[in-house]
C-alpha cells in the first residue's frame, strides 16, 4: 500500500466517518425528496388554499434550513469537523436567523404605523 494510500485511509478512520457513494446518494434523495414537497406546497397546496399562506411561508423556511443543514454537514464535511470549527459557523448562522426574524416582526409593525 503507498503511502498516499495509507494517509487517505488514516484520514477516514481520523472523522470518525465517511461518505461512501451510498451515503452521497441518501442524502440527495432527502435534498430531491425535500424539494418536491416545497414544490407540491407552492404548487398545489397554497394555490387550492389546503395550506394557508402564512403556514406556507414559515414551512418553506423549516425545510430550506433543513436542506441547508445537510449540505454543510454531509457535502461540506462539517458534520466530521471538530465541534469548535462547527460552533464558529453555527452560531453565527443561529444569530443571522434571530436577526432576520426581528427584522420581520418590526417590518410589520412599520408598516401598520404607516396607515
């Protein structure tokens, strides 16, 4: 075995693991799986009023984010990374979230200023 070889196995082994051409498949049938059902709630769903709007918009939201999370996690490697480099990406994340949700809650309260 080279040596090449040897470093690439040690470095599987080193994350605990691996993403294997089965687990790449998995996860894009969850992302493909995810996005026919935001497609079939804007599609369907919110046109013949099954789903109100305001349900929609906050669903759309939950599984975008959730898409989000297995794209870092599995295709960006984020998931085998220390805990501290997966902190220092989250919980700005988790702040730029708060800070959108604020921005929309006062963005409606203008607004009703307004008129």
């Amino acid at each position: 075995m080279s040596s090449e070889t040897t470093e690439l196995h040690h470095d599987e082994h080193a994350h605990g693991d691996t993403m294997t051409k089965s687990k790449i498949i998995k996860i894009a049938v969850y992302l493909s799986l995810i996005t026919c059902v935001e497609f079939i709630i804007a599609l369907v769903l919110v046109p013949k009023e099954i789903v109100p709007m305001n349900w929609a918009n906050p669903l759309y939201i939950v599984l975008t984010l959730f898409k989000a999370y297995l794209i870092v996690a599995f295709f960006m490697h984020l998931k085998f990374e220390k805990k501290g480099l997966v902190f220092s990406i989250i919980v700005p994340i988790l702040f730029i979230i708060g800070l959108i949700l604020v921005l929309t809650n006062e963005s409606h309260h203008w607004i009703t200023l307004r008129h």
